[in-house]
C-alpha cells in the first residue's frame, strides 16, 4: 500500500552476493540518505534507520524481502527499496530512474516489483491512442473510399498483402463474419505502424518485388513502327512512375506535415509501451502524451478537408457499375461445397500415408485451399466450412497441438 499522503508507489527487488561483505538495509538506507542529487534541495529526514522522508517530496523504506528462503538469506542480500511519491512536474527529475540508477551501483541485480506511476501514464495515454488510431481508420476509410470507390484497395495493398490480410480471418472468427456479412475489416486487420506506413512510407506501399516486376515485364509495344512502339513505351513508363510515388506525395501531402512520419512512429513505440505495461518515463510519457495530442489535431485537419476531395464524375460511377455487373455475370454465386469436398478427401488420402500425422489441421488446409485455389474469397471458404459443419457434413474438433502439447489446435474430417 502506498506511504499515506502519497499517490503512487514504487518497489524494487534488488539482489546481491554477500559471500565477501553483507550490505545491510540499514546501510542500503543510510547510502540512500546520504545522495544529495535525490532530493533536489529537499532536506530529507533519517527515521527508524531504514526510512527517509523529505516532506511532500517522497518517503523511501527498505525491507528485508519476506518471500527469500533461508538459503538465499545466507548466500544473498535481498531487500525491497519502497518508493512513495506523487505526480512529478514534467520538468522535475524522476525520481524512479535516479533510484534505480543508484541501486545498480550497490546491488548485482534489480527488478521492478510495483510502478503505479507507469500504470497511472498507462492508464491515462490509451484512451488519447485509442481515439488517435481509430480516427485515423476512420479517415483512411472515408479518403480512399470517396476517391477511389470499391476498387479503393487497389491503391494501397500489394496483392500478396491482401491476401494476407483477408486470411487473417480466424476460425473462431466464422461466426462473427457470417453476421457481420460484407463488412470490409481490411484496415482493423492492420495494426498501427502499417496504418501511418500508408500515409508516410516514403515508397509506395502498394508495389512489393513482384508487382514491380510484373510491371516491368509490361513496358512494351507490339506496334511495328518505330515511333508509335517509343511513344507508347514512354507513355507506360510515365504512368508507372506516377503510380511508384509514395502515397503522401499522391495523396497526403497537402494534408498532413512532413513530421508525421517521425510523430506516427513515437506514437506506436507509446503503443509498444502502453500495451505491455512497460515502465514508462516522466520524459516518456510528456513526449507521448504531446505527440498524441499533436497527430489527433492533424488526423482532425485532414478529416475537414475531406468535403475538398474532388466528386466522383457519373462516368467513373458508370465505369465501376459496369465493371460490377460483368464481375457479377461472371460469377453470379459461387458454390465450393464440392471443392471443399474434393480438397479435404486428398487432405485425408495423404494423411491415411504419412504414419506421423494423426489429423488434419484446420490451418493447414485453410493455407494450402488458398494456396491451390486463389481466386475464392475468405468469406466464402469459412461460411462454407461453418454450413458444411452445422449439417454434419464436416467435423471441427479440438486435438492437442503436436508442437506445443499444452494448447490445442483445431482439426477437421469428414462426416
């Protein structure tokens, strides 16, 4: 419990090899007592030889640790360093790192045991993150979606990342989507840093190694004149160099500063720091915290400009509708009962040959279906599967997970 009149405390274990020299807590108070540089001109007070004190400042108590055994106590110095203090002033010294820093130069090793200050930044940052990271979907969503309709994607994702991203349904997820029906989960499938990689990353994120060299392959003419075969190559090779800009220059650059890659990134080490529950610095969190509030104001900007955004003309909407249909009238509705079928009886023909698996692991087969067969959709495979089960066509069971024997990992069979 924290020293009364105090907000928040801090303890460390700190360990020590006394088979040379016992360091007693009375010593390890005393040491403490005696650092100038702590107390930032406080006058500290000595009290029952294991305590210090100075006023509102802090209070400092070292104990023997009540959990060592008596084997340690005869081989190892242990003690509990109790920190209470309140919220230190952005320009203050912290006082955290000024202890911990002190105790390295007595003890061999040393742990955080309580930082209810880090768990009070924690506490305070996420929900300022949280409102950052989903303004910011919401306004990626709102930008490429205006601009670019449908095929929006198209000018962000490499294929193989969409791909990717649309995998990333898990089984458990089947449920959700069978509800949630066409609801497009691209960018809450992303995590932070590849949210700001597609306004900032100084290449366009779109174009991995082979959508560049596809591309290239294209920069040709079959024209048999000279001319016409050099004037449309140097139209291709225009057009992919327009396309190989980054994204900020295509898109954000009118709307965002060029700090905002270096922002975005501090914002996803708070992220890291938040998420973990790591020890966070006054100087830390100050920094998080006014950066934070300094991209939500962009994020903010930038959303307002939105009703700048040039209007999609009825053309490009009689373009896209077309494109719709033909997708439409191409493959109306799609049944891969038969496929899953047909996909799950080789799955079982190899196993019934391999005297070291036991089962078909349902990733497995998710991976090595889209693998052989990558023009279905996510979406259709997993609500397929989820059908094929409520009939009893499938089974989805639970088997222990040859890897890690202490967690299960889902298989299926047929019916």
């Amino acid at each position: 419990m924290v020293k009364k009149g105090f907000e928040h405390k801090f303890e460390m274990l700190v360990t020590r090899d006394n088979s040379s020299k016992k360091l007693t807590k009375k010593q390890v108070a005393a040491s403490i007592y005696g650092q100038a540089d702590l107390w930032l001109g406080a006058d500290p007070t000595y009290d029952n030889n294991v305590s210090v004190s100075a006023a509102d400042y802090c209070h400092i108590t070292v104990y023997d640790n009540p959990h060592k055994n008596k084997q340690q106590e005869l081989n190892e110095d242990q003690y509990v360093v109790e920190l209470s203090q309140n919220n230190p002033s952005s320009d203050a010294k912290d006082l955290r790192v000024e202890i911990a820093s002190f105790l390295g130069g007595m003890f061999e090793h040393a742990y955080i045991i309580v930082d209810e200050l880090s768990n009070h930044y924690s506490n305070t940052l996420y929900p300022i993150l949280n409102r950052v990271e989903t303004s910011l979907r919401a306004y990626l969503h709102n930008y490429f979606v205006s601009k670019n309709g449908r095929r929006w994607k198209e000018e962000i994702l490499s294929n193989d990342e969409e791909r990717e991203l649309k995998n990333k349904i898990r089984v458990g997820d089947i449920e959700t989507s069978e509800k949630l029906g066409t609801l497009d989960l691209t960018l809450y499938r992303m995590d932070f840093g590849r949210l700001n990689a597609i306004i900032s990353d100084p290449f366009s994120v779109k174009h991995k190694r082979s959508d560049l060299i596809s591309q290239i392959h294209s920069l040709k003419s079959d024209a048999e004149d000279p001319q016409t075969r050099l004037d449309a190559l140097t139209e291709k090779i225009e057009s992919l160099q327009s396309e190989l800009q980054s994204n900020y220059t295509k898109h954000f650059e009118d709307y965002f500063g060029s700090q905002f890659k270096g922002m975005a990134e501090g914002l996803v080490k708070a992220r890291n720091y938040v998420a973990h529950n790591r020890f966070m610095s006054v100087r830390e969190f100050q920094e998080a915290l006014e950066v934070a509030n300094d991209l939500g104001t962009q994020i903010e900007k930038a959303s307002a400009s939105l009703k700048d955004l040039p209007v999609i003309t009825d053309e490009q909407v009689t373009e896209m509708l077309k494109g719709y249909f033909e997708k439409t009238v191409e493959i109306p509705i799609r049944d891969i009962t038969n496929v899953i079928f047909s996909q799950l009886k080789e799955a079982e023909d190899r196993l019934a040959t391999d005297p070291h698996k036991s089962f078909v692991g349902l990733k497995h087969f998710r991976d090595r279906f889209f693998a052989e067969q990558p023009n279905f959709e996510p979406a259709e495979f997993h609500l397929t599967l989820k059908d094929l089960e409520r009939r009893g066509a499938i089974e989805i069971y639970q088997v222990e997970n040859p890897v890690k024997p202490e967690f299960s990992t889902a298989a299926v069979r047929l019916g």
